[in-house]
C-alpha cells in the first residue's frame, strides 16, 4: 500500500467502531459525525490530503527502496543530516497547516514508532520476555498502510508520593494479569490518551519510575477496537462549528481520554517487553525516542509561537498601541522565545550525529534545553496575549450578532482605527480562543506538561549536561601559584 487520503482515513476509522464513552454515554453510528469529534477527524483529513497535493508532495513523502511505495516522511529513519532537514519540512508543512495547534498530529506518534525501531531491536536484544521482532513490524505495518496512533504512558494518580505501592483487589494502574499462549491479559486504566479512539491503534509503554511493578513494565501496540478496550473521553471544549466564534476549538481540539483495560488480550506478536523493569528504563535511556519525538515537538511549537507573535502583532497594529514601549517589550519577549527555539533546532540539527546503529540522530542537549524552556515562555506568550486585548477579550459579540438587526449598533461601536467591527471581533474571538477559552486553557496547560514535570525534566538535563571541562577549569585556576 501507499499513503493514505483524507476519505480513506475517515473511513477505516468509521469502519472500525471503537467503544469511546462520551459524557456517560457509548458513542454509536459514525464517530466523524460526532459534533465533539468531527472538527478534529475533518482537520486530520486535510493533513493526509496535504500529502498528496502535488505541489508539496515530493517534501511530504518518499519511496520505500525495497517496494517503491510512496511513504509518508514521517517514518523515514534519517541517516544523514540531509534526511533530519527533509523531516522537519515535512513536519512544518503539517503545523502550518494546523497553525501548531495539533500536538497530536499523525506525524507525532509516526516519529515514535520509527525511533523504537531504529534502535528498540539492538537494545532490548536477548533479554527476557523482549521482542525487538515485533517492533519492527508493527513499525512497517504502520509504515506501509499509513496508520495513525495515539499513545498513553501515564499511570492513575491515586498517590504521587514516591514510597505509593499499589495494593487493591481490583487493579488501578494497568496491569499484567495474566499471560497465556495467546498473549499477556491487561487490566486497569492508563491516562491521557489524546485522540483517544481517534486513531487506528493505541501505543502503550511505561515509563520508568521508583518502584515500578514488574507487572506494569510492559510496552505493546494493539488496535483501537481490541476488545476490552475503552476510551473514556473528558468533556468536550469545542464550542461550536462556527469558525467565527471558535475559530480555534471548532477545528483544533484533540479531545483526551482515559484508557481502560478491561482483560484485553495482547497478542504475542503485538508485545515488545513484559514484565521486565530493566527494559523499560534501558529503552528510555539508551534508545533515540527522545531525540526524534522532541525535535518533531520543537518544529511544531516554533511553528505554534510564530502563530502567537502573528495575532499579538496584528491585535497591537489593530487598537494602535505599537508606540508604547511596554507592549514593545512584550512582544519582544516573544520574538526573543521564537529566535532562541529556532537557534536551538538549528543547534540540534547541526551537531547531530550518526548513533551506533547507523541513524543519524540530532543532538539531545539542545532538544532538553528547548524542552525546558518552553513550558515556561509558553503561558507568558499567553498572557501577552491578555494584556494586549485586555478588555477587548471580554464583551464578543457573536456571529449570529452580525446576521441581526442590531448590526450597525455592532458596526459603529466595535469598529476598530482601520478595520471594520466585523473584523475586529474576529480577531479578538481567535485571541480569545487561543488563550482564555477552555481550548485555550487546555492549550497552555498541555504544553507546561507536554513532556511530564517540569522539575524532572530540568533534572534530567542538569544529570545529563557535561559539565567536567568547566569544573577542571576551575580547578587548574585555584591551583595556580604566585
């Protein structure tokens, strides 16, 4: 098979009926006429469409050398630095198009899968209850019929605490209950799957932490109507299909669920480890998951901040107050953030180096360095935005509002110098939408935790930062004599 259309996704995902649980109730009949769903399925079309433009399609796919099947670029495995360039172009044509507002866009979750197999198969080689084997096909089935994922690494927060051991009848935290000549049995719950049942298969791994439980070590990809399994999806913030009121959340909004386990049957050939700890952190530590997911992330949210420093410029120029030194340091201090994320991509790309089983992987430093900057620059970039607006972002008229008799009213007092009131209040409603609406709010607190705790994440970039050379510097100067 080849790359996929729009039609063709949208209709193996109706197709495939999974069990998504919607405000208490089972979702029947087709999910892309559902109206929580059907502005995020319709702009997931348009991206698999995307890649078939002609104008573009040479930048968004590339062929297979062993079939010559035409294969989206997301899945390349780069070996050169040239290759890393040709998967950030196609990865910004896809957040231009969704103004990096999707971060579970199909070339998300398509990265993952390729970095597990470029090096899953050599790390978990020959140790118990592993099956590189299994990796690589799923990463080739997906590959080659174009599949989209959705993946859940989080366990229920029944107790943060770092001593909590699980101890209930019934299990919380998705478990390994029993294993089979069939495949392993999972029960329990794992959190924030985005597009949860949105997508043909749900990826699920365990991310190290203190005290894991051997029967929660596992990884494994299984398709989304597997039964058993279910998503249990949050409330909606889509606020209505009009692109003028929510020009944002009509289109945007991935929707997150919860995902239960409910003696789902994992095939062998669809697990990758289990019940093994060692392979769960090894995996985290060794392989290029982490080199590959947060340069596609950091290509995306440069793309989502060039689209911030656009509505706060045009806001500012629209109620003229560009003379004001304090709104020129605001925006300032987004222009600041957007340079300093593109310089880091740059850095990432160039020092980027060939890993031990021959694929070039761009440099982690830099990556850990954007991916501790970002949760913090983010909701300020938001605020800006506030400020900026400020009382403007309160008193929207609707667009039913234009289609009435009170439509001069409208026109007269919410005209703004140089643009007409209509205008002016779509602006301010996708100001709005972008950061004080409950997609707008989501937004911000998606990106703070995109990547898990911020202190973590800070923790890990100073363990893994090179510091020796500075230290011996100091050294040799404070052993110096007269």
């Amino acid at each position: 098979m080849s790359i996929i259309n729009g039609r063709d996704f949208i209709e193996r995902l109706n197709k495939m009926e999974n069990e998504i649980w919607f405000d208490g109730e089972k979702i029947k009949g087709k999910i892309s006429e559902h109206p929580a769903f059907k502005g995020i399925l319709k702009t997931k079309a348009s991206l698999y469409d995307l890649q078939n433009s002609q104008d573009i399609k040479n930048e968004m796919t590339f062929l297979l050398p062993e079939n010559q099947n035409t294969i989206g670029l997301s899945y390349l495995q780069p070996k050169t630095k040239e290759d890393l360039k040709r998967r950030r172009k196609m990865i910004e044509h896809w957040a231009r198009h969704t103004h990096g507002m999707m971060g579970r866009s199909p070339d998300y979750m398509n990265t993952v899968i390729m970095s597990f197999a470029s090096s899953t198969a050599y790390i978990l080689k020959g140790k118990e209850n592993c099956f590189p084997e299994n990796i690589q096909s799923v990463f080739e089935n997906a590959r080659e019929n174009d599949l989209t994922f959705t993946h859940t690494f989080i366990t229920p927060q029944v107790n943060r605490s770092e001593s909590y051991f699980e101890n209930t009848k019934e299990p919380i935290s998705a478990k390994v209950i029993e294993r089979n000549e069939k495949g392993i049995v999972i029960k329990g719950a794992r959190l924030l799957a985005t597009q949860g049942g949105l997508t043909d298969e749900v990826f699920v791994y365990t991310a190290p932490h203190r005290f894991l439980d051997p029967e929660e070590a596992f990884a494994f990809s299984i398709p989304s109507n597997t039964k058993g399994l279910k998503f249990i999806c949050r409330e909606s913030f889509v606020g209505g299909e009009s692109f003028f009121n929510h020009p944002l959340s009509s289109r945007y909004e991935e929707m997150d669920s919860i995902v239960v386990f409910d003696h789902v049957l994992v095939p062998w050939d669809r697990v990758f480890f289990y019940d093994n700890v060692e392979a769960s952190t090894d995996f985290m530590l060794h392989s290029s998951f982490h080199h590959f997911a947060t340069h596609q992330v950091l290509i995306r949210q440069i793309v989502k901040t060039e689209f911030i420093l656009g509505v706060a410029e045009l806001l500012v120029n629209t109620i003229n107050v560009s003379g004001f030194q304090h709104i020129q340091e605001k925006l300032s201090e987004i222009i600041i953030g957007l340079e300093t994320m593109k310089a880091l991509l740059e850095k990432a790309e160039n020092d980027s180096e060939m890993d031990e089983w021959g694929f070039m992987r761009p440099s982690i430093i830099p990556l850990q360095v954007a991916s501790n900057i970002f949760p913090k620059i983010y909701p300020r970039f938001s605020e800006i935005i506030q400020i900026i607006g400020a009382s403007g972002m309160i008193s929207l008229p609707t667009e039913s509002a234009f289609d009435s008799e009170i439509r001069s009213e409208l026109d007269q007092y919410l005209q703004a110098d140089g643009m007409n009131a209509e205008n002016r209040v779509k602006l301010f409603r996708l100001a709005w939408d972008l950061t004080m609406s409950s997609f707008g709010t989501r937004q911000t607190q998606y990106e703070r935790y995109f990547f898990g705790d911020p202190i973590r994440l800070s923790s890990n970039l100073y363990k893994s930062y090179i510091k020796d050379k500075h230290v011996e510097e100091i050294r040799g100067l404070l052993n110096q004599k007269n």
